[in-house]
C-alpha cells in the first residue's frame, strides 16, 4: 500500500448506489409511491465507504443521515433517478440498483390539486411505465459490475434468477418482502444472493451487517 492510498476491500473504487422509494406526482399535492426506507441502500453506502470506495448515493425521499464520505445526491421520481444515475455513471466500478423504484407514474400531472365532482364516487388514473434504471445501466457499453435487488412475495429465488438474467447484471439480491420480520421498512434482512455461477443465503440479520456480507461478496466478486 503506497502513502496516502486509503485500505478496504474497496479502496480505489468506485460504486453508484441507489436507495428508497421514488415518489410519483399526480398532482400538486398527491403522489403514488412505496414502504421503502431506504435502509438498505444506506447500509450499502456506509459498507462501501468503510471499505475504502469512493461512494455516490442517490437516494429517493427518505429521512436518513447520509453515511460518513458518502456523496449523496436527492431525487424524488424514477425519472429524476434515472438522469440523475445517468449522469453519475462514468468511471463508476459498481452500480447497486438498490432502490423500490415505482414501475409506473402517473400519465398526466394535474397542473392544479385535483377536485371531486358532485356526485363522483370513481375515479381512474392512467400509469405510463418508467424507465428501467438498473436494466440501462448494464446495458450501457463499459457498463460497470452490476448488482441488483428483487423484492418478491413468492417464488423468490425462481423470480430472481429471472432478473438476473432478463437484466444482464452480474448479481441480484433477492429479498422475501412478504415477511413483515424482514426487508421492506424494517430493521432487519435476510436475502438469497444469486450470480451465474453461485447462490448464496445470509441469514436473518441487521441490514448493516447484511450490508458488510454483501459488500465482501461483492468485493470478491469483482475480482473474479
Ligand atoms: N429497478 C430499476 N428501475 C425500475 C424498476 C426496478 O432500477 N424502473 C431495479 C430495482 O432497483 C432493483 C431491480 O430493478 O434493483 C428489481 O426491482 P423489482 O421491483 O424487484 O423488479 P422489477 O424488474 O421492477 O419487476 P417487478 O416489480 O414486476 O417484479
Ligand atoms: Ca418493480
């Protein structure tokens, strides 16, 4: 290690996260978003940093502390995620697609709070899909090592090596969201960690020690 190069299993590194909900508009005063927390991703962040990473997080609304050497960058929609992802991208080793992005946003923003009508008692609102964040990372030419998360309710594994594939990333995470012990807006993860060639569980624990495990994994990962 020369003088004034920092140590980790990171150092020299440099990883693009994203974490938390993004939020939707449909009006001046309404949106359509998630239960995420955005714990996870902050986590990831904070192992990243501690590793020596130079570290990037853009983050949808949450009211977290921004991790020690962590440059964070706010968004609120998906497509503000994705410009903002997009124009962070360049020499980044690793993206981690950590965030609930919604799938979907309204397909017109009312420009004024909108009003119920006598009598209504229906209403319908159009969704538009949004751009795929971690999908057109890895597709990008020198896409950097890219890790994604699935949130699933059922046949998580099958669901997750799906993305894997489907995406063209090098490892997802996959996530059982129906436990209310684990995952989404809680304290705690358990996940099943699935490459090409390996799939690995980590067992119920804090999402900052899950955060260190996968940070290793990820670090190992690279290297081969
Ligand atoms: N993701 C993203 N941009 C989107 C949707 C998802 O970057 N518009 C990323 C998430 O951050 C996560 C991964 O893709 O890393 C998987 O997200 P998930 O919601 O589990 O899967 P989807 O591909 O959106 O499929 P579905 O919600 O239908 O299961
Ligand atoms: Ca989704």
């Amino acid at each position: 290690q020369e003088a004034g190069e920092s140590a980790g299993l990171l150092a020299g590194k440099r990883v693009l996260l994203t974490a938390g909900p993004t939020r939707e508009a449909i009006d001046p005063v309404r949106y359509l978003s998630n239960h995420s927390s955005g714990k996870m991703g902050f986590a990831l962040a904070a192992a990243a940093a501690k590793e020596g990473a130079d570290v990037t997080l853009v983050a949808g609304p949450c009211e977290l502390t921004t991790p020690a050497g962590v440059t964070r960058v706010d968004v609120v929609s998906a497509q503000d995620m994705h410009s903002a992802v997009m124009a962070n991208l360049a020499g980044q080793d690793i993206f981690i697609g950590c965030a609930a992005v919604a799938d979907f946003r309204p397909m017109n923003i009312a420009e004024q709070k909108m009003k119920k009508q006598d009598n209504q008692n229906e209403m319908q609102i159009s969704l538009i899909k949004n751009p795929d964040i971690l999908a057109s990372v890895a597709q990008q030419e020198g896409a950097p090592f890219c890790v994604g998360f699935a949130a699933e309710t059922e046949n998580v594994e099958a669901y997750a090596r799906k993305k894997l594939a489907q995406k063209g990333i090098q490892l997802i995470i996959a996530n059982d969201v129906s436990q209310a012990d684990v995952g989404f807006n809680s304290e705690n993860n358990a996940v099943i960690a699935i490459s090409a060639s390996a799939t690995q569980h980590f067992t119920i624990n804090s999402k900052t020690e899950i955060a260190n495990q996968l940070i290793a994994l990820i670090s190992s990962e690279l290297k081969t």
